[in-house]
C-alpha cells in the first residue's frame, strides 16, 4: 500500500470533538484513556494530493472572495461518472455548508410548519432533531430487522405516508446505522410509492463511497424516471476525513426544485463553496482514488478482525454485516442490559465511547454504532476491551 492506515496520529489538543476530554467532561468522567469510536470522523492522515491544495492556497497568502470554476464542477461530474456511473449535469449543483444544514434548509423550503416527514428508524439521529427543530413532526416507518437483515416493510411504509399526509421522506443509502446498502428494486419501489403520493425524496448518499465487496451502489440521479422527484446530498466530507471543511455538493436535478431551495437558501446569502473546501473537494476527486481504494481495502481488514474476535471472544455479541460505511452496528441484547446499564459498562468498565443504539430510535435499544474508521492498533485495544468486560 502507499498510504499507511496503521499510523496512530495524537489528535490530543486539537479542539478535536472525538477526542477532546475538556468538551465531553461528563463522557469522560475523569478517564482521559477512552477510546473514542463514536462521532463519523477518520482518524486516518487525508491524502496528500489534498493537503498539497491546501498548502498552496497558504502559500499565495491572499484568501479574499473566491468563485468557482469549470473545473470544479468538471471533477464532480468525472467522479459521479466513474465511481457511480451517474452522469451529473453541472447546474444540478447547489454548494451548502454540510448535509444536516442542507437538510433542514429543504425542511423549511419544501413544507410548513406542523407537516408530517417519514424516516426509517434506527437512522441517522440528526434527521429527527432538524425536523423537530423545525417544528415539523416526525413519522416513522421502522426496518424491520430480519435475524441481522435489515429490509423496508413497504406496506407501513405506504400506510404511514398516505394516514399522515408525509410532505417529505428522507433517506438514508447507504443506511446510517445499519449498514444496509439498498437495492435498485428496494430504491424503486420507495420512489414509485412517493411519486405516486407526491412526497418529496431527500435521499442522503454522504456514505455512497463506502461499499463493501459483494455490494453495489444504485446513486439515485441513475433513477431517471424518479429523480425528478428527489433532492440528492453528497459530500466529500465522509469519503475524504474533510468534515471541518463543511461543504457539501447537493444535486437537484428538477428545475423547479432548484430554483425554490435556492431561494430560500438566498435568504442567508448563502451562495459559494468554502475556498478551502472547494480545493480540497477537486483535489480528491481528481487524484484521491488510490487514497480511498486502500482504505477500503483496510476497513475490511477491521471489520474481519471485528468478526473473527466476536466469534472467538464474545459470542454474545452480534455483529450484523456491514454493506456499506463505515459504521458497524453492533448488537448487544443478549446480555439483557438496558441502554443505561449497556452504555455505562461500556463507557466506565471498558472505557470506550460508542454511540448507543437508542439515540437512532427505540428499535436501537441494546445496539452500539462504532466507528471503524481507526487504525488496527486502536480496533485491536478496543476489542481487548470489551473482551475484558463482557468476555465469560
């Protein structure tokens, strides 16, 4: 390989989130040796071809007003094509500062107050906070979780959009935190049920560069018959480690559509990429393929490790098989622990931080998120861990 997964970077003193004892006091409770495996950031170096753009920007020294070029748009597009075999046209694109943001700025363009949007939980759990925020309501169509599968019950599905008037419906491929990678008949029939009930799709592809061996990704702009009907959110953040850089690329391929989100986002003045963001997104789609090549290929490592260390060490616990992210979802229930008891012996006993399943809905009780996205040295300590802890 030519980039190293297996260098331990100390982020210790960086203002980072994940590993910042002085912002999270009441997590880490006096342990400053947890292991931090929740939030979705990487604690892998970002490719070099990336921070050469950026070191050239700091290198001209002057960072006034920047626009963006044809080339910009150019290695978007490119990447969509080879990668997802998507063809994206450049006026599809609207710049925001990150998904979540994008998210709600479509909450507040495209319904009222007090309308009703579906999601699938366990999911992502900000999907819920910027739809309450809004004061919007929530409606859930719940996975239905098939021995470690987990599928859309389409029938609820329908039911619950036609019962409460769904204005929006968000979805999350690859699935946020179950892992599933949907297929293109499971992407259809969604589409085909909300084109023929006029709710708006926000699918949130942030995770699309994440797919496992055995497993494909259908970009819904490949969905020509529905993509009309959809608002799309991309984003090199997750691929790249470049989450701080906030920007994210949203495709809108209906014109109508467009021209209304835009409006709204105009009320904020809201209109051009971040500098930094904007090299940094160009650089790694023209020439960060290899970078994100090796490190699938390096998840996988973990993930086997994971597996083969569960089997041997901790039958009870099980892990339900990624196809995509890197976010693997744990399930823990057959210790028969609540979520307070689960989330207290993981945090104080074994001194790791995961994200407790309930935060994604009821259906994640008993389950833990953990981020893979870390050297094998820290997979191997934290499985120690556990082992160490809930081993028999």
């Amino acid at each position: 390989m030519k980039y190293n997964f297996d260098e331990i970077i100390n982020r210790a003193n960086t203002n980072s989130k994940k590993w910042n004892p002085d912002i999270y006091k009441a997590t880490y409770n006096g342990h400053n040796d947890l292991l931090p495996l929740w939030v979705a950031d990487m604690d892998f170096r970002v490719a070099q071809p990336i921070l050469d753009s950026m070191s050239k920007i700091i290198e001209h020294g002057v960072l006034g007003y920047t626009g963006v070029d044809e080339e910009y748009y150019q290695a978007i597009i490119n990447w969509n094509k080879k990668r997802k075999n998507s063809h994206i046209e450049k006026e599809w694109v609207v710049f925001t500062n990150g998904v979540v943001p994008a998210i709600s700025f479509m909450v507040q363009t495209f319904t009222q107050k007090g309308d009703n949007i579906l999601i699938q939980t366990p999911v992502y759990h900000p999907f819920r906070m910027t739809t309450e925020n809004n004061e919007r309501n929530i409606v859930t169509n719940p996975l239905i979780n098939n021995e470690g599968v987990y599928t859309i019950d389409f029938e609820d599905f329908e039911r619950k959009i036609v019962d409460n008037n769904v204005k929006i419906f968000i979805l999350c491929n690859p699935h946020n935190p179950v892992g599933r990678v949907w297929t293109k008949e499971e992407l259809c029939k969604t589409a085909e049920i909300c084109k023929k009930h006029n709710v708006i799709m926000i699918v949130d592809e942030i995770h699309c560069d994440f797919v496992y061996e055995g497993y494909h990704h259908t970009s819904f702009g490949t969905l020509s018959e529905y993509a009309d009907n959809a608002v799309i959110c991309t984003a090199p953040s997750k691929t790249f480690n470049l989450a701080e850089l906030q920007l994210s690329n949203i495709m809108i391929p209906n014109p109508e559509l467009r021209k209304t989100f835009q409006a709204e986002m105009n009320k904020v003045f809201y209109s051009d990429a971040n500098l930094f963001g904007q090299v940094s997104c160009q650089a790694a789609y023209e020439h960060g393929a290899q970078w994100l090549d090796e490190l699938l290929v390096y998840l996988q490592g973990n993930i086997t490790y994971i597996r083969d260390y569960l089997a041997e060490h901790l039958p009870k616990i099980h892990l339900i098989e990624p196809e995509g992210t890197y976010l693997l979802w744990m399930d823990f229930r057959e210790y028969g622990l609540s979520p307070e008891a689960l989330n207290a012996q993981i945090l104080k006993d074994a001194r790791i931080w995961f994200n407790e399943g309930s935060m994604f809905g009821p259906e994640g009780a008993g389950f833990m998120r953990i981020n893979i996205a870390s050297p094998r040295g820290m997979i191997i300590e934290t499985m120690e861990r556990l082992g160490e802890v809930f081993g028999e």
